[in-house]
C-alpha cells in the first residue's frame, strides 16, 4: 500500500511547452522522452502530446507550435497547466517578444502555476549570434529563467530536476491548501 504522499506526488500533472517558432519546444519534449535526439527541424502543426515517467512522476507535456495562427488557440491548451515553459532561443529580439506570453499566460492559468522560462541554445551563446546568457534573459523577462541546450542529452537530468523542483512545491502547496 502507498502513502498518501507518494500517492500525490503520482498523480498526473500537465506541463505545458509554448514559444515562438522554433526556439526548442520539440526539442525540450524529445529531450525528456527519447535516447536520441535528430536536429531536423519540422515545425509542430497544432500540438504534440507526450506522456513521460520518471520516478514518482507521471507527467503529459504538451508542446504547442509556435507559429502566430495558433495564439488563438493558446487558452485552450494552456488550461488545467500545473506547470507552463515559456522557452526562448535566447537572442534579445526572441526574449522581448516573448514577454507576451508570459503575459497571456498569466491571465489563463491558475495562481500556483509556475511559469517557468527558459533560456535555450545557451551552445550558441559563444559565437556572434548575440544570443543571452541565463542572467540577462531573466533579468529581461522578470520571471524565474533556466539556461539550457536542449540538443545535449547531457541535458536531461538537469531538465528532470527543474521540473521536480517545481512540482513539488505546486504539489506542497496544493496539500497544505
Ligand atoms: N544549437 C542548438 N540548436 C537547438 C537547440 N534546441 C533546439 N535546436 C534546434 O532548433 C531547431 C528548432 O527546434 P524545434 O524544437 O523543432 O523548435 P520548436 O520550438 O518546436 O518550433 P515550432 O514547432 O515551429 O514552434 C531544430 O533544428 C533544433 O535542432 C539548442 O539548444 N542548441
Ligand atoms: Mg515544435
């Protein structure tokens, strides 16, 4: 027989991936749910919807296409969240647009939900795409902000422990209440 706690920290909880085109939500879903990660890019026509376990944790991340015809869907899908990334490429144009999201997010989901950024192609940071590091992307969007690659499988685990970070104090919080 389970504990209680155990029994809650199981229960399903929904994560959800939004950003602009091709900043990395595919690749964030494929980082959490495959050995292998391919670099194509195809972008995602509606949603993608996974269901990942690790542990305890039984999670359904979905990842919403970036592309602008889908914002008038965003409410639909953002709905029931326990847990939202607003991920960017990192470059300064890509963050300040993405302050918007934050924004139309905020106004759908619950109070207790994290929104979560994160600060992808940290890979590229070193070259001359102007891209941001983790300081200056959170000091840009006022929200709690991880850097990441999600091409690197090294990757994972980090992924893995943000999202139980989070989880857990939602779900901390949700048995004091
Ligand atoms: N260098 C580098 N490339 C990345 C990284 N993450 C993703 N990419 C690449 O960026 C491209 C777009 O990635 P996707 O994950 O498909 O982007 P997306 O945000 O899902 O795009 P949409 O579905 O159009 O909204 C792919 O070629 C990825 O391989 C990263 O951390 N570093
Ligand atoms: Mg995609």
């Amino acid at each position: 027989m389970k504990s209680l706690e155990t029994l809650d920290i199981t229960s399903l909880a929904k994560i959800s991936i939004i950003g602009l085109p091709a900043v990395g939500k595919t690749t964030i879903l494929k980082l959490l749910s495959k050995n292998f990660i391919d670099k194509v890019y195809i972008p995602t026509q509606g949603f993608d919807l996974k269901t990942v376990k690790f542990g305890n944790y039984h999670l359904k991340v979905w990842d919403f296409g970036g592309q602008k015809s889908y914002l008038s869907y965003l409410k639909d899908y953002l709905i029931g969240s326990d847990m939202v990334f607003i991920v960017t490429d990192s470059t300064p144009l890509n963050v300040l647009n993405s302050k918007i999201l934050i924004e139309l997010t905020s106004n759908i989901v619950e109070e207790d939900c994290p929104i979560i950024a994160i600060a992808n192609k940290q890979d590229l940071c070193m070259n001359d795409s102007g891209r941001m590091n983790q300081k200056l992307v959170e000091d840009l969007l006022q929200i709690k902000t991880y850097g990441l690659t999600a091409i690197d499988q090294l990757e994972r685990m980090k992924l893995i422990e943000i999202i139980k970070n989070e989880l857990n104090r939602v779900l901390k919080r949700r048995r004091i209440n």
